[in-house]
C-alpha cells in the first residue's frame, strides 16, 4: 500500500511539473514586458510593453486553471492526445454546469462594489461560477486522467464500436463532472464562510494577526481564495478604518492612498497598512531561487538559473509569484507549509520593526519613499529584506537536502542508454518485440496488467489475477531473474530497465489499439530471444567500507542472495561510511539516494546498495559526496549512512557491492576488513 502510494504520488508530481515549467516562459515574457511598461521609457515601448503585459499575463497566469486541467489530463492519461481533448472538455463543462445549477437555484452572487470579490464566485470564460482558482484544473486533470486510464480500453460490440475505448471515458467523464459541479455549489460557500470568518479576527489578534494574514495568504493560493483574505481587509472596515482630513476611510488599501494625500498634516501611519507589507514578491522569490540553484546538480545548474531568472524578475517587477511558487506548491506539501510560515513571519517582522509604507512589487514599492521617514520607518525594509532572503533560503535548502525533496535541477541524469547496456553482462534488446511478447503473454495478457513501473534495477509489474501469471514463461525473458510476488511480479533487468518500462509500456498500448490481448503469440515466437554473453571483465574491488565482510549468499534480501543481479560481498558493523570499491565514474544516483552505479575502468557496472530496503526511506539517511558523471577513485569517500537513523526506522544498514550481471568472482579477504583492502575479484 505503501509503495502504491508514493508511486501515485511520483506520477502526479511528475505530471503536474510539465505546465509549471511552461509558466518560466511566461514569467520570462512578463518580466520584459513589465520593465518595457516603466514610465521613463518612450511611449511606443510603453504601448507594446503593456499590451503584452495583458495578453501574456491575463491569457497565461490568468487562465491557470484551465491550463493545469488540460495539462495534467494529458500527462496523467496514457493516452495523451485522448486525455487533453476530455480535460478541456470537462473543464468547459463543469462551467456551463456550474453556472446553469447556480442559475437554476437562485444562488447567483450579485456584484457589489468592487464586483464578485468575497462572494466566492468570479468569471470564468465568461461564465459565473464558483470561484475554485487553479484547484478546479487541478481536480479535473486528476479526475480525467483516472477515468481516461481506468475505461479508456473498454471494448464493445462491432456495433457500438465507436462509443468504446477513450470515447466511453469520455462519456463517464461527462456524468462525474456535472455531479462535480453540483456538489462544489454546496461545498464551496462552506469554504468561503470559513474564509471570511478568518478574515473577521485578524484585526484583533495584534501582531500575530498580520503573521495569520500571510499565513493563509499563501496556504489559499492552491485553492483560488487567497484573494478572499486580502479583499476585505484592503477595501472594507474589516482591515481597519481611520479617519483622514475629517473623512472616515475604510480598508487598509483605501486608508493608505488617503494618507498618502495629507502627508503634511498626519502624525503617525495607521496599523492598517501592516497588511500592505509584503515582501512576498521580492525576497522570498530570491530566498528560493538560491536555495534551487545550491540544491541542484552542478550539470544542471546552468538549466535552474534559465529557469529561476525570469520568474524573480517577472515577480519583482510586475508581483506575479505564481511561475516561482508553482515549481514547488505540488511537489513538496512540507516546502510549501515551510513557504507560508515564512511568507507570515514577514509581515509580523515588519510589524515588529516599524515598518509602515506599502511594500510589494518594485513600482508599488517606490511611492513608499515619498512617505518621511520618521513615519515609514522605510530604513528597515533592507534588514529586513535580506533576513527574509537568508530564511527562506536556510530553510528550503535543509529541507530539500534532508527530505530529498526533487526540485528543479535534482533529477537524476542517467547515461545514455546504448553506454549503459554496453556495461552488462547480458545483451539485452529491450525494444525487441519477441522479447516484450514474452513479458505480455507471461502476465496473462494485457487486459491482465494492472500497473507498469520500474526501480533501480527491476521492472515492476501489477496485474489484476496472479492464476493467468506464467512464471516459467517469463523467466525465459533475457532478465537475470523473476520474483513472484503474487500480483506484483519482478523482473530484473539491470541498468536499461527504465528504457524497457518505456518499450513495454508502448508495446502494451499498440496491442490494445489494435484490439490484441498479447497472448495470440504463437510459442515459437516467445522463445528466448537474447543470447548469453560471458563477462571477460576482470574485477578486482576494495571494501566498500571498514566493517565485517560476509558472502552476498548470506545477505537478507532474496534478490541479492541468489545472485539474480550478479556476484559480490557485503558489508556489516560499519561505521557509515562509504568509499568507491574501484576506480570508475560514476554512471547512476538513484532519486533516493540508497544506490550508486559505478562504471570501473575496464567497462563493468559496479551497483553499491546501502541498506536493505532504504528505498522507502526516501533519501533521508544518506549524505552523498558524489554526482552522475563524476570519476572516482579506489577508497574515495562517496557517501555517509545515519545508521541510528536506519535502525530507527527498523531496517538494515548492510552495504551490498555487486558486480553486475556477473556470476563469477571470489571473496579474497574474510572476517573484518578496511576500506582499503582488496577483498573481491574475478
């Protein structure tokens, strides 16, 4: 269950990264647009500035919604032209449906003086409704992309043939989404209520009601209502009302503009303009993106500043956060959570360092210096500032390290494949149908298969009945061995194993298309495709560590102790650190840190694995000293283990070291050993 979820949970983060890395674009185009739009440049540039300022960000930012409905049906569904034609679909639908449910029960929200704002409903696509922000798209991508996956291959008679497959999906879509948008007339209200009730008890917490401001600023923006707390408190007596030059003024927005009117004849700013300070658009962006680029990969850092440099411009100067905060808000609910504690922290620090002038995006921030100084207290906003630069990049940089948290530039960038497969004992042709064929039938058929995925070295496969499972048959597959674990079955390829998921995974879609349940092959044509090519490698490996060494037999772990993924030694009662058994480079990280690959010098796959079954525990335990492509040298420090950690979580901390694909080899050295001592070789 456990491993199911985090795979869900990889999938969705995976798809839900391709739309927000398309927001960099526009954040790029919104940064110069804005800076064109400045008031000393000439006014054809003005004029071209703006309107792409409009356009760009009204049509990219301001359409959010849709665009993450569409993009994550595509990338969710595994059929993707299908899946984006039912997401834009479905998210035109729910509008009509949502409009029409309202329309019909009488509960259409009428505007008032600063139009829907507070009501909960807005105008989308020209359409009153619900006001849900960017977590409609995000619902309807998810929903769409289940559905689409879970009835997409329904077949039917000949006759109905053209209501079956993705368009039969389409038709369940349409009756979830118009349910959907029912339910969300009831829920949301609730929801808003709930906002405005926040909103109303804000003014009389003191300081920390300015650190709740923030808070639930940040924490809202998934769910579209963030503009539910900063409304009223701008624009209504719920953020405070003062009396200006003999004229009662209401809202922290208004009282700010009137005060800024009769600076001659005021003595004091009013507490109300605290909710005006936020340096949300300035020094956390910053904060961010340095944390981005020292987390990222050394390879990869050039692509991160590509990315990050518009989005702090584009947020700087025009305040839009979203292309910035996007990059994470999906990823990471612990980055996030971390985001707005800060995002909060900043208004209460202000508040507590006297800082009352209007503090936003670079423009609103300006008309701040025309307010005297003995007012504004305009001195602090630079320490103030560069501590919330330093905060927010502290603590997102821990974070991502500690957690593993898979930011832009931490992918792991494996080597080409063709280099990969040359380093392996078998030659395996992933792409050959016979060879998948045999995969299919030994399943029980595609309509058999449930789940397609892979780890470091195994291809992991779920089907729905374990009786239709050939073992015998799939063993015959070029593989150095099978693990039957009812309906979830292993096959453990090696280093190339992601390139045949992705092969398998095609493979299973053209049968289906064509309306072939994979088990019409003959046998023949599932007979062993791949022929066994003996290792003339010749391996020689340090210890990997200074402990205990024992045989991989006595390992406790199945895969290892039969040597399915080749030869080599383990080691116990070390000290937790870990050093290269061999010279080499280094070919392959796995996401969670627990398993290195290491080409030596004379082109053998070296996999060194800490611990047994680490993988769950997501990076946490291990420090590593080393990136893809680096070379290392024999008795190289690369990698430190918390074994107080590992213990904890109730695992063990014994470090394999396997020669891959290679069944030769000896142990040369028993009993306890130093890293430094040869104690392995073919």
């Amino acid at each position: 269950m456990k491993e199911k979820f985090q795979e869900s949970t990889q999938k969705f983060s995976k798809a839900i990264i391709q739309p927000v890395l398309f927001l960099a674009v526009t954040g790029l185009f919104v940064a110069f647009s804005a800076i064109a739009k400045m008031d000393f440049m000439p006014s054809f540039i003005r004029e071209v500035g703006s309107f792409i300022f409009g356009v760009v960000s009204g049509g990219g930012l301001g359409s959010l919604s849709v665009i993450f409905a569409v993009g994550l049906s595509a990338s969710l569904a595994k059929k993707k032209a299908e899946g984006a034609i039912v997401g834009i679909t479905s998210f035109m639908i729910f509008l009509f449906a949502n409009n029409a449910w309202l329309t019909l029960t009488n509960r259409l929200a009428v505007e008032g003086d600063v139009g829907l704002y507070g009501t909960g409903q807005n105008y989308v696509m020209g359409l009153q409704v619900n006001d849900m922000g960017v977590f409609l798209g995000i619902i309807i991508g998810i929903m769409v992309g289940f559905l689409v996956n879970k009835f997409g291959d329904v077949k039917f008679h000949k006759y109905l043939a053209p209501y079956e497959g993705t368009r039969f999906a389409y038709g369940i879509t349409i009756i979830a989404t118009i349910f959907l948008a029912i339910a969300v007339t009831y829920v949301w209200p609730f929801v808003n209520g709930l906002v405005n009730g926040a909103v109303g008890t804000m003014n009389s917490m003191g300081s920390f009601g300015f650190f709740f401001y923030g808070f639930l600023n940040r924490m809202l923006l998934p769910l579209g209502m963030h503009h539910l707390l900063w409304m009223p408190l701008f624009y209504t007596p719920l953020g405070g009302t003062a009396t200006i030059a003999g004229e009662q003024i209401s809202g922290a927005a208004n009282i700010w503009l009137a005060q800024l009117g009769h600076l001659d004849t005021i003595t004091q700013m009013d507490r109300s303009i605290g909710f005006l300070v936020n340096f949300g658009a300035s020094a956390l962006p910053i904060g961010i993106s340095l944390a981005f680029l020292k987390t990222a990969k050394k390879e990869n850092r050039a692509k991160v500043l590509g990315i990050v440099v518009p989005t702090v411009i584009g947020s700087i100067m025009a305040g839009i956060t979203e292309p910035i905060e996007f990059l994470f808000l999906f990823l990471s609910p612990v980055l996030w959570v971390a985001h707005a504690v800060i995002y909060g922290l900043g208004f209460l620090i202000s508040n507590i360092a006297g800082i009352n002038v209007l503090v936003g995006n670079l423009f609103e921030t300006v008309q701040s210096l025309v307010v005297p100084m003995h007012l504004g207290h305009q001195y602090m906003i630079i320490p103030v500032f560069l501590l919330l630069v330093l905060m927010e990049f502290g603590v997102f940089t821990i974070l991502i390290e500690k957690l593993n948290i898979p930011t832009v530039g931490r992918e792991t960038m494996l080597d080409d494949l063709d280099e990969t497969a040359s380093s392996l004992g078998k030659s395996i042709s992933a792409d050959n149908a016979a060879g998948l064929a045999i995969i299919a039938r030994g399943l029980g058929g595609v309509n058999n298969i449930v789940g397609i995925e892979n780890c470091f070295t195994r291809l992991r496969l779920e089907v729905k009945d374990e009786n239709l499972v050939d073992i015998n048959l799939l063993k015959t597959y070029p593989s150095s061995g099978v693990v039957d674990k009812k309906k979830n079955v292993q096959i453990i390829v090696g280093m190339g194993v992601e390139s045949v998921k992705d092969n398998f995974e095609a493979y299973v879609s053209q049968l289906k298309a064509e309306g072939k349940t994979g088990l019409e092959v003959s046998e023949n044509v599932v007979a062993p495709v791949i022929q066994t090519v003996e290792n003339e490698f010749h391996v020689s490996m340090n210890s990997v560590a200074n402990g205990q060494i024992v045989s991989i037999e006595e390992v406790n772990d199945e895969v290892f102790a039969s040597k399915a993924l080749g030869n080599g030694y383990a080691i116990k009662n070390h000290d937790g650190n870990v050093y290269a058994p061999v010279n080499g480079k280094v070919t392959d990280i796995f996401p969670t840190k627990h398993a290195i690959g290491i080409k030596d010098e004379n082109g053998q796959q070296i996999l060194i694995h800490m611990g047994i079954d680490t993988v769950e525990m997501n990076g946490n335990p291990f420090n590593l000293d080393v990136q893809v492509g680096q070379n290392v040298t024999r008795g190289q420090l690369i990698a430190k283990m918390d074994q107080k950690e590992i213990q904890i979580a109730g695992k063990e901390d014994t470090i394999i070291v396997v020669a891959m694909e290679n069944l030769k080899g000896r142990l040369v050295k028993g009993n306890t050993v130093k890293h430094s001592d040869l104690v392995f070789e073919v």
